[in-house]
C-alpha cells in the first residue's frame, strides 16, 4: 500500500503562489511546521520517498515516524514546472492552462502538466509494485489527482481539481495505480507540441493552421496523444474518458466515427477548414460510443 501526503504549509501555499522548480527550497512556514509535528503518520510505514524539494523533506523528517525508517529522494514526485508563472498567483497559471491545455508546456518552462503528472505515476506505480509499505510526501497536484480518480473513476483535468489538504495521507492500492499510470499513459501526448513545430518547419504553407487546429481542440478539453506507429507520426484527439474523437497529420484531420473508424478527411488548407473541424470535434466529443457486442464475463479483468 502506498499513502500519498502533500507536504505542510508554506508560505507560498497559504498565500496561494505557484512554487515549482524555482522555488524548490521554499521553507515551510511556522504553522506548517507545526501541522507537520501533530500529524498521525499511517500505521507500518516501511519507507518514506519525498520528492526533491526542501518542503517535502522537512515535512518527512518532522512527521512522528518509527526510529530507522528508511528515506529517499524521487525528482520524478517533484513539483509542476510552473515556467515563468513560477512564483506567481496559481490563478494566472490556470487561466493559461485553461487555454492552453494540460499538454501544452508553460512560457520559459520544459514540461506539461500532463508531463508532470505521467512521471509522478510512473514513480507511484514503481514503488507499489515493490511491495514495501511506502509513505510518499509530495504535492498539491498529486493528490488532488489521484483524490479525483479515486472518487470519480475519471482521468485528471488539472481545473477540476479540489485544493489538497496538506498532511494527510491518501491511501492508494497498487491496482489503481497501475491502472490509472495505463490509460494516462495510453491518452496523454506530452510530446505532441514537438510534433507540431516539425511538421510546421517542413512544410510552413500550413503550419498557420495547424496550430489553429491544435489550439481549436484544446479549447474542446480534448486530450491530444501522439502516436508513432507507420506509416506516419499523427497526433490524436480523444474525450478524457478515452474515446477517440479523430487524428491529424500534417495537413488533414481525420475524424472518428463513434465505432472508432476513420471518416472523411478534412484538408486543412480548405477553406472552412478550422470552423468545420471544430464542429466535427464538438459533435464526436458528445456522441455517446458505439455499443460492443457482449462478450462472456473475464473475471481476470480489473476496473479502474
């Protein structure tokens, strides 16, 4: 079993300020240190990772542990790279996320928050499958993520997420993180941006509208995921429940019909392109999917 706890108040939390990568040695504030000293660890931690923040490991090493508990640093549980929001009021942040999307990288910062969060679940998967009774202490992000999932069976999107408590601890079973790290790993595309500006450098005719029709899907909260596979790289849509809604490539997007096959492609140097896309993508995100025949019961089958 895995708990996951957001670290103490700072004072960047308390005022309600991003603190990310340029601010990793945020100290904890009087009050946090305090919280941090009458919080009740979970029963038979056999070990404590933190991420790689000052936070994290003060609030670790105050917390009423057993003497000789092993501890650790994982970056991989580190904060969200805020960029050049870093540091200011999280509002800002999220009306640039709100536009943006989860998978887009901020202003003068290197990763997505669709990014940040695919890596804290390769961590968390990775310790649960070890077996070890673990006591991680990370972010706010974090676990309002997986608090998200756990009470709604939904993938995380970042503006629907409830403020996280702080010091208290979120019970996780290995199944449901490596439930949870498979379908975020299957829909989200942090590399989908790298995709864009090579297409675009290589044919600059419709790099205006290719970037129209990736920030046009975005606006929709679609997910946008890449996939390599011949006999081309394509970037694809899909609903935050999985559902495909259509691909494009460097110059069509093709739609999907609600049994996941492809439909007539829409070139987009055409004229209406963007308004016809964008129609197409509303219309696919709220068509309910195509019925699968029954199928006899696997009882080896989990759900997430």
């Amino acid at each position: 079993m895995i708990h996951l706890m957001r670290h103490a108040r700072t004072p960047a939390s308390d005022a309600y300020l991003t603190s990310g990568p340029r601010s990793r040695t945020t100290p904890l504030s009087p009050a946090g240190r305090a919280e941090a000293s009458a919080a009740l660890p979970p029963p038979a931690v056999g070990l404590v990772v933190t991420s790689d923040y000052a936070r994290t490991a003060a609030t670790a090493a105050l917390l009423r542990l057993p003497p000789g508990v092993p501890q650790h640093t994982d970056p991989r549980l580190d904060e969200v790279d805020y960029g050049d929001f870093d540091g200011g009021p999280w509002q800002d942040y999220g009306h640039w996320l709100e536009t943006a999307g989860p998978d887009a990288v901020p202003p003068g910062g290197a990763e997505s928050w669709a990014g940040c969060l695919a890596r804290t679940l390769d961590a968390l998967a990775g310790l649960a499958d070890s077996g070890v009774p673990t006591l991680v202490v990370g972010h706010g992000y974090q676990y309002s993520a997986l608090d998200h999932h756990l009470r709604t069976g939904s993938l995380p999107r970042p503006l629907e997420l409830g403020p996280a408590p702080h010091v208290t601890a979120l019970p996780l079973a290995p199944g449901t993180l490596t439930g949870l790290a498979r379908r975020w790993a299957a829909a989200a595309g942090p590399d989908a941006d790298a995709l864009v500006a090579r297409w675009s450098a290589r044919n600059p005719d419709t790099a205006p509208a290719l970037r129209a029709a990736v920030a046009g899907l975005r606006s929709l909260g679609l997910r946008l995921g890449t996939d390599h596979a011949p006999p081309r790289p394509v970037i694809r849509a899909a609903t935050h429940d999985g559902r495909p809604v259509g691909h494009l490539d460097e110059d069509t997007f093709t739609p999907a019909a609600p049994d996941g096959t492809g439909t007539t492609p829409i070139p987009l140097g055409s004229a209406g392109a963007g308004t016809r896309l964008l129609e197409t993508a509303a219309r696919l995100r709220t068509t309910p999917p195509a019925s699968p025949p029954p199928t006899a019961a696997d009882p080896t089958t989990e759900e997430f």
